[in-house]
C-alpha cells in the first residue's frame, strides 16, 4: 500500500512539473498563449458635436472596453446624469460646458474623458421664477411651478428620469426635472412620484411680516400613507426650518387630496426663497395656500354627493370635508355599502327609490354635527331613436344641452358659416402655449351627467372638418373614466379624410375603451360627451402647426 501512495505521489509530481512547463512556454516553443484578458481597459467616448445652439441637443457615445461602470455628468444639460452608453442631452442655454465621462474597468482602473460643448444663444439666468414674477405672498404656489434653474440649484430629484412621463403622463414642461403628473383630462397638474432627501425652491414675494399658516393639499395612495414636507427658508447659503405637515395617513387615493395645515409660520418681508424639503416618499403635491395671520378653525359638517339624481345601477360619491373631525359615520339607505367611515365613499343604488344618505361627525372638541342628502334613482329608460348631444335637425328621442370647456391650447367658438347642418357648428381653434402640453377642448352634458344606457351596440356619430394631419383622440368621460378612440390619418381611421370638407364618422360605441383598451364605455353617467385632445404618445404641437377642427352634428343612434 506504501509503495502504491509513492507511485502516486510520484505521477502527481510530473503532471504538475509538466503544466507549469507548459505554462512557461512561448510561440517559439510551438505553444500559442492567449494574453488578451491582460490588455487593459480603453476609454473610448464621442460626441456627435461639441458645438450648438441653445435648445439643441448633443448625443454622447460611450464605446469604451472592459467597462465595469460608467457614469456620465453633464454641466448644463439635461439629464444632469447618466449611466447609460448612449445619451442624448438638451442644453437649454448658452455658454460653455464640460460633459464628463468616467469609467471604471473590471481591473478596477478608472479613466476619465472631458468634453468640452460650446453652445451659442442667450446664457442661463441662474435661478428665476418660473412664471416670470415671483409668487406673492398670501397667495398660492402651485408645486408644479418651482423655479427655474435646474438640478440643485432649483430642485433636487433622486433620479434622471421624469418617472410620471415614463407612466404616460403628458408632459408639463421642457425643463421638467421633478417629476410632474398631468391628469388624463388636464385638469390636475401636480407632483409625484416622491423619495427622501428630494426638495423644490420657489421664489416668492411676501407683502407683510408676521405669521402665516400654509395650507397644503396633498395625496397618497401608499399603504404607509405619506412623509413630512418640511419648509424652509434661505438664508444666505443655508435653509432654515420654518416648519413642517408631519407624516400623514393615505388619503382615498394617489388624485385624492386633503389639506394639511402648518401653523404660525413666521415670513419676513420681501422676494425670498422658499425651500419644500421631503422627508420621504408617499406624497403627491398639488398645491399650498399661504394665508397671513393664526389659524382659527371652527367646528363644522360639510360635505358633499356628486348627483342628487342618478338611475339605477348607477354610483354617487359622497366626499367629507368637514372640520376637526374627530369620528364619522355614513349612512346610506338602499345604497352599496350600507355605511362607512371614510372620508370619501361610492355608493351604489340598484334599485329605484328616495333614500337617505347621512353623515354624523364627532369633532374634536366634543361637538357634534350631521349632514343629510336626499338620492332619487329612477328606473333606466330603453332607447328607441337618436340620443343628440348638438345637433338642430337630426331626429332624436332624447336630447341634452352640451356646455363648452377650454382646457389646453384650444378654444372653443360657435361659427354660424359653412356648418354641416342647422346653423351653426363649433370650431376647435389651435393656440399655441410655450407652457402647454397638447390640445386638449371639452363639450361637457348639462346641466347633469347624462345617461346614454341603452347605445352600448349603437353608434357615436360625429361630422368633422379638418386639414390637420396628426393623431389626435375623440373621448367620452362616464362615472370618472376616460374611454377613447383614437383618429389616425395614416389609416384614415373611421373615414376620415383631412381635406378640409366635411366626413361624418360613425364610431361603434364599443370602441370606445379605457386606457387597458379592453374595458368598454359605461354610458351611464357621462360627464364629458365629446373631448378632442392631442395624443398623449405623441409630441405636443408646435407653434403654427396645424390643429384645427370644425365639429357638428354629435348623436348616439342605435343603427
């Protein structure tokens, strides 16, 4: 057994002298060793151009070996950062910036590369208000207005990329470095999308020392609900803490906001910095009211149901903006649920009927309050001819007034030449706002939402008029959804021909769908009956483009 263990110990030696002999030997040797993993890394970045105008772009290539990371930093531009191979960066200003490229190799050496952009045109004016003016205090700051000037010099956001334009928002400004949230139908503008650490700066104006309140009305439809907002004011170079919300509950919903009020806050007189800090994440902002003076707030019921008068299988929303509300109880007869505790309820009524919906309030000095509303759901009538929503010679059964809404860049006039029928039509003219984010008009029923139950297989006609060539989407609102089609010229979608004469469309009602694009209209409470709007997947219109559209002659018929 002995000698056998030396044998091995013996084979084992010459196998090792063997691969180490290999190991030593060069090309002349006969053995072809491959030495590539030894060359290191290059840096190896280009730019499609170092010198522009300002609002141009400058695209950056990075084509470097061996990379274990890279970080991009861009003086000037927009994004500030990157970590990717290929960006394409915006410079909103002139004069000369450094772009600079650093790379770390997987031998963990580290090159760096600069460039050097020049950009011609009017040099950045540093930190201004948004609008031109600062805001005056007492008054309103929208938070979506922060100042212009860039990232942490006017703001500070966490991450490159604007996080509600990647969800499909439209976009609210070029410049936009937080992240801000446009609603659907344009009418809430705020930001989102929040993390720690993240701050937004207002110039603002206040008119008289002393002590203020601010009011802020915020959203959060996380599960831990939102983080404090903490204000601050400058101070030469440093921020001091003026006062802050405190961490608050979920609201009903991320487009659900309640006011949250800080109390004497002291403001000098004067143009000053204004500093919104967050703690954390969870918070939507939409707005803050800074009100001069002490906050005295009353014991007090208010409430409120979107519909008084509604058919059945149809949904109310009650919403409690009572004060110092220390309990509240709902109560709804005949309605589904039957009682609740939140401060924003949707209540169901399957049946016909009067009933009762009650809210009784605890405040939080001991007081007590309540509130009653009167629902009458009727029964859903059967359609049997033409539902006209604007229109003086089509035949209807049924017939509601419609009431005009400019929303963004549009505006909406009755012409009473070269209508499609009758004497008049509406004509949808395009106006270009540098602070616009697309077209976007609305006829709204009046003077109710309007119960259209019964054209689910029907048609929703329309007569257009138009040169414009872009894609834009016609859109009905019912129980706060949006269902949409969308009219595409490259397929002449529904028929459309963009000669400048007038086509009649007749759109299924079940095309009609939400933004899953599987979920059909409900027709039966529609707010908004005809919306005309830009597409959000594509870019907003230029100044002089051409976006305007005549319209007439808007019906459901059944066939």
């Amino acid at each position: 057994m002995k000698k056998i263990n030396q044998f091995l110990s013996i084979k084992l030696a010459i196998v090792f002298g063997l691969f180490f002999l290999i190991a030593a030997c060069t090309e002349d040797d006969g053995f072809v060793v491959d030495t590539s993993d030894i060359v290191p890394g290059e840096i190896l970045g280009d730019a499609s151009t170092l010198s522009i105008a300002n609002t141009e772009s400058v695209t950056f290539t990075d084509k470097s070996t061996k990379v274990q990371s890279r970080a991009w930093t861009f003086q000037g531009g927009t994004p500030a950062t990157s970590t990717d191979s290929i960006v394409t960066v915006s410079y909103v200003y002139g004069g000369t910036f450094t772009a600079e490229l650093t790379v770390t190799h997987i031998d963990n050496t580290i090159q760096t590369k600069e460039f050097v952009v020049e950009v011609s045109g009017p040099t950045g004016p540093g930190q201004t208000p948004y609008l031109g003016e600062p805001v005056s205090l007492p008054g309103i700051i929208e938070f979506e207005n922060y100042d212009v000037g860039g990232q942490d010099v006017a703001y500070s956001d966490t991450e490159e990329d604007n996080l509600a334009v990647l969800a499909g928002s439209a976009t609210y400004r070029e410049d936009d470095g937080i992240d801000i949230e446009v609603s659907a139908d344009g009418s809430l503008v705020n930001i989102g999308y929040s993390g720690p650490d993240e701050w937004m700066e207002y110039t603002v104006d206040v008119t008289t020392a002393g002590k203020h309140y601010f009011k802020f009305s915020v959203a959060s439809g996380s599960d831990t609900g939102g983080s404090s907002v903490i204000i601050q004011a400058q101070n030469g170079d440093e921020f001091s803490d003026l006062g802050e919300t405190g961490d608050f509950d979920a609201t009903a919903g991320w487009s659900s906001y309640e006011d949250l009020i800080v109390t004497d806050i002291e403001l000098a007189e004067g143009e000053q910095v204004l500093r919104f800090y967050l703690t954390g994440g969870g918070v939507n902002l939409d707005k803050v009211e800074v009100v001069a003076g002490d906050f005295d707030v009353v014991p007090e019921v208010d409430a409120l149901a979107s519909s008084l008068a509604i058919f059945e299988g149809q949904t109310v929303t009650f919403t409690d903006n009572s004060t110092l509300v220390d309990t509240r109880n709902w109560t709804f007869e005949g309605g589904d649920p039957a009682a609740s505790t939140d401060a924003e309820v949707a209540v169901s009524y399957a049946n016909a009927g009067t009933f009762e919906a009650t809210i009784d309030i605890t405040h939080t000095d001991g007081s007590t309050g309540s509130q009653t509303f009167e629902i009458v759901v009727s029964e859903s009538t059967s359609r049997t001819g033409n539902l006209v929503l604007y229109s003086e010679t089509t035949p209807f059964e049924t017939q509601t007034d419609v009431t005009v809404q400019n929303n963004n860049m549009v505006e909406i006039t009755p012409v009473t030449e070269g209508a499609f029928e009758g004497d008049e039509a509406y004509y949808f003219k395009y106006v270009f706002s540098a602070n616009g984010y697309g077209l976007h008009a609305t006829l709204n029923a009046e003077p109710t939402a309007l119960d259209a139950t019964g054209y689910e297989n029907g048609f929703y006609n329309v007569a257009i008029k138009t040169t414009c060539v872009g894609k834009v989407k016609i859109r009905m609102r019912g129980n706060g959804t949006d269902y949409w089609v969308m009219l595409d010229d490259a397929v002449k979608t529904y028929g459309l021909e963009r000669d400048g004469e007038w086509h009649v469309l007749k759109i299924p009602v079940s095309d009609f769908k939400a933004n899953d694009r599987t979920t059909v209209v409900n027709l039966a409470s529609l707010s908004n009956v005809f919306v005309l709007r830009s597409d959000e997947g594509s870019a907003t219109p230029g100044d002089g483009d051409d976006y305007d559209f005549y319209v007439d002659d808007i019906y459901f018929s059944l066939d």
